[in-house]
C-alpha cells in the first residue's frame, strides 16, 4: 500500500471508530478524494484495505459502504472479545508491573470523573484507555492485536452502549473489581470478570433491540440502521447473563 493509501486508511478508519462514519454510511471514492485532496486510486485502495479489515464493505457495482454487522455476527464478535479480553487481564494478573497497575488506576479515576459528569463521549475514551492499559499489561503483541482487531470491528456498536447513563455506572464498578483482582494478582477470577464485563454489552443491546421491535423511540433512527433485526432477540437471548 502507498504511503498515500496508507494515510487515508488511517483518516477513514478513525472517522469509523470515532462514529464520525456510522454504520451503513456510503463512501463514495470520488467525494472521499475531492475531501482528502487526493485521487482516487489511494482511495480505492484504502477502502480495500479497510475492507479486509472488516470495517468497510465493498459491494459489486454499489460501492463502499461503513460495516453493518448482523445481530448474530455482533454477538459471536462479543463472545471472542470477552475470551480475548479475559486472556489480556489473565497474563496481566500474573505479571503486571507497579507502573501498570498505576496506568490502570488512572485510566480508571478518569472513568469515574467522567461517569459522575454525565458525559458518556468522554466516558467512552476513557473506557477505552482503561482497557488498552490491561491489554498493554498482558504483554503479549499477538493477543493485542486480535482484541484491538476484534475492538475496532464492535467499537461503534460499543459506543452506543455506552451513550446510555444507566449502563455506564455498572461500568465503573465493573472496573473497580476488575482493577482489584489484577491489583491482588488474581487472574482466573480476572479473567472471569472481563468476560462478564464484555458480555454485559450483549444484554444491554437485547434490551435495546427489544424496545426498537415494540416500536418505541427511545432511540433514535442511526440505531436501527446499524442492526440487522432478523432473529435478533432469539439470537441476543442469554448474551449477557454468562
């Protein structure tokens, strides 16, 4: 890939995980060029990478468009990232260093201080730093980059977990004991509670997708888009009750 290529990948990739580009959002070679002041060759081969990344999916004779994952491919991504993420926390229990564990603590006051503003963007950063300084700690690059891979395939639909107060302050205290089991060197209860924390995501988005097929607005219309309905409850069933 050109350096050229390569730098747009890096813009369009951020726009996605930062939900600047949601789900289901078209991307249009000649607009993205004309944007980034480029031609669209590097366009067309950032796409290309993007798509093999999973985060972009090309469609013959329709063009690029933002991922859309199906209910059901969400929900196994989630089952692989809290089997990941309780890898990362496992080695990180059984050998994180002081400045680790201190990395972690500060990850997490700035958790708290923004679950207590109400302010679920900022939260949602700081939910994200928390959990690299775990994935840091594990000090395996291989496993880091699965569960960044996997992360950056769900991030968007993470986000808009997090976008809702009521899931956020269960976060926090999830952290607390997630932190104190690594703190105590305790890693198969660890790992046990990354997992759950990663799972909750699926029973707070059963509860969603159930209040979008009763045909209620609590959520605004980007949330629909971003989900394949078919079977989703019965899929969903049970996702955050391991």
């Amino acid at each position: 890939m050109s350096s050229q290529a390569e730098r747009l990948r890096a813009l369009i990739e951020e726009e996605i995980l930062s939900f600047q580009l949601k789900p289901g959002d078209k991307l249009d070679e000649c607009g993205l060029a004309k944007r980034y002041g480029t031609s669209r060759t590097p366009v067309r081969e950032a796409l290309r990478q993007l798509s093999a990344n999973g985060l972009v999916e090309i469609r013959p004779h329709k063009g690029a468009m933002v991922a859309r994952l199906g209910i059901r491919e969400l929900v196994e991504l989630l089952e692989v990232m809290a089997e990941l993420e309780g890898a990362c926390g496992r080695l990180a229990a059984k050998s994180c260093l002081n400045s680790d564990i201190d990395a972690m603590a500060a990850a997490q006051e700035d958790c708290r201080r923004f679950a207590e503003a109400h302010d679920p963007k900022s939260y949602a950063r700081a939910n994200e730093v928390f959990h690299e300084t775990i994935y840091a700690a594990s000090r395996n690059n291989y496993l880091v980059k699965m569960t960044l891979g996997i992360r950056n395939r769900i991030g968007a639909y993470r986000r808009l977990q997090l976008d809702h107060i009521n899931r956020i302050l269960p976060s926090v205290m999830e952290h607390d004991r997630i932190l104190r089991t690594i703190r105590d060197g305790l890693p198969d209860e660890t790992d046990r509670l990354l997992q759950v924390h990663i799972l909750n995501i699926g029973g707070e988005l059963r509860r969603m997708i159930a209040l979008i097929s009763e045909g209620e607005n609590a959520f605004p219309s980007r949330t629909q888009m971003m989900f394949d309905e078919a079977d989703a409850l019965h899929v969903l069933a049970g996702a955050g009750k391991r």
